[in-house]
C-alpha cells in the first residue's frame, strides 16, 4: 500500500507564511538601513528598530550582520537575473533586446533605489575581494549577465545590427556605460522624488544606438 504524500497542515502554512514575510521585513529595513548608511556604520540595532522587531528576532532568520548583508544581495540577485535571461533568451532583435536590457536595468535600481547605491559602492569591491558567500553570489550574476550580453552582442554581429569587435569587449563597455548612468542617476543616488534627470533616458538610448549599432 503507498502511502500518501503528507501535506502541510493550515497551521504551517500560516507560520511559513509569517516566517516568509518577518524575513522580507527585516531584509527591506536592512536594504535601507546599508543604502544609506553603508555596511560599517550600519547596526542591527537600527535595522531591527526599522523592521520593528528586537535584536534577538534578528537572529531567529540570520547568522549576523555579514548574513544579514550577503542575504540583501542574494534576494535582488534572484529577482534580477530571471526578468534579464527572459529579456536576452525571448523574442525579438538584438537591437529591440538591447535597448530592453537598458530599460530594464535602469528601472530596477529605480524601483530598489536603496539596493542600487548599496551595489554600486559595494559590487566592484567584492568582485576583486577574497571569496565569500557575498562575493560568490555577486561574482556569480555578475559572469552570467556578462556571458548573456556577450551572446546578445555576438548575435548582433552575425546579424549585421552591431559594429565588429571583441563581444566580450563589447559586452564590457555596455555594461560600463550602464552603471555609469546609474552612479549618477538621481532616481537612485537622490531621495528628493521631483529631481531631474541628469541625462534623460532617452538620451541614453540613443548613445547605445550610436556606440553599438550598425
């Protein structure tokens, strides 16, 4: 006689569901709490007093402050990467994959401002530092993202819509020019909501255009 698959009862659900959502709370108020004030000044203190739990709740969900950091990452990482391999392995043309990539990217910092300037002053350091859960789960994305634009330009080239060169090169620059924007997008690095744009969007769009297309 086979025996049925057990099912979690309604009460286990609800506690999966609240241990689900406390995790997410405290990684909002951590989110902000290292946006703002970076990894060293930040305290458990002041991200637990944000999510409105105690220091010791902290500990219930995370190792530490490092655990706590590294899962930040980890979280926008598992968002990002799966909305960048649809754009990159969906329909449509280089060109039209392109310019979606810039949308994209640029309205996920927008939409996670706090996560933005934490990447930027953090990624490029951890990336060349020694290895480590943060390090791994960076480094990881990062080489994924640079092989998928790699292809996408390779693609191009074959296509005839972008100019000849190293894709990986290529694939380099793009990427350099996107954060580049970013850094001084006061979207992301400014909590004023009605500042302008430094470089409007479609602006950038349209250096992509002369810099990578035929």
């Amino acid at each position: 006689m086979t025996k049925g698959i057990e099912t979690p009862s309604r009460r286990e659900l609800r506690r999966e569901r609240h241990h689900d959502l406390s995790r997410a709370q405290l990684l909002d108020a951590a989110e902000r709490v290292f946006g703002d004030k970076g990894f060293h000044d930040a305290t458990l203190n002041e991200i637990a007093e944000l999510a409105e739990y105690s220091v010791g709740s902290v500990y219930s969900f995370f190792e530490g402050k490092e655990d706590l950091f590294s899962q930040v990452f980890v979280r926008r990482g598992d968002e990002f990467m799966p909305e960048m391999r649809a754009i990159l392995e969906g329909p449509g043309s280089p060109v039209e994959k392109l310019h979606r990539l810039v949308e994209f990217q640029i309205g996920f910092f927008r939409d996670h401002r706090q996560f933005g300037r934490l990447f930027l002053r953090y990624a490029n350091v951890a990336l060349v530092s020694q290895p480590g859960e943060l390090d791994a789960s960076i480094a990881g994305n990062y080489d994924e993202s640079m092989r998928l634009q790699t292809e996408l330009i390779s693609d191009g080239q074959r296509s005839g819509h972008f100019h000849p060169g190293d894709p990986v090169v290529l694939a380099h620059l793009f990427s350099g020019l996107i954060a580049s924007y970013q850094a001084l997008d006061p979207s992301v690095m400014s909590d004023e909501t009605d500042t302008p744009e430094r470089l409007p969007l479609v602006d950038l769009h349209q250096l992509v255009t002369r810099a990578f297309e035929i």
